[in-house]
C-alpha cells in the first residue's frame, strides 16, 4: 500500500511535515465528499490519499514563495 502521507511530506519538502498535516486536516474536513478517495485500504494517517496529495503540493508552493519556512523535522 503507498503512504500518501510519506509522499506529502517528500513533496513538500523538509521540515515541513507539521505545516502539511495541518493542510491535510483542514482539506479533508471540508472537501466534498465527492472528491475523497475513501476506500478502506487507501485511508490513513485521518485523511485520504487526495488530500495527503493535494496537501503536500499547496505546502510546496507555498514554500517556494517564501510564505512559510520549514517548521521541523518530524511529524506530530
């Protein structure tokens, strides 16, 4: 099974796991329900593959335009 959470993270670069957690939580909470990916084997870590994926590329870019900085090494 791929750990969508893993890939986020790498996505998003170093550091910035906490910063994608909390846009994973938020995107998952709010997003249609229409859009999840929720099949039993593809859920983890309390969001879908989707959201673990759309949060490690809005962290990405919001990297990458300075306006946030890596806040730590490991995840909560």
């Amino acid at each position: 099974m791929t750990d969508y959470r893993a890939l986020a993270y790498e996505m998003a670069g170093p550091g910035n796991e906490k910063n994608v957690d909390a846009v994973a939580s938020a995107n998952h909470y709010s997003e249609s329900i229409h859009m999840h990916d929720l099949g039993v084997e593809k859920k983890q870590h309390g969001a879908c593959s989707y959201c673990w994926l759309r949060a490690g590329r809005a962290v990405r870019a919001l990297a990458a335009i300075g306006a946030i900085s890596a806040t730590s090494t490991e995840a909560s």
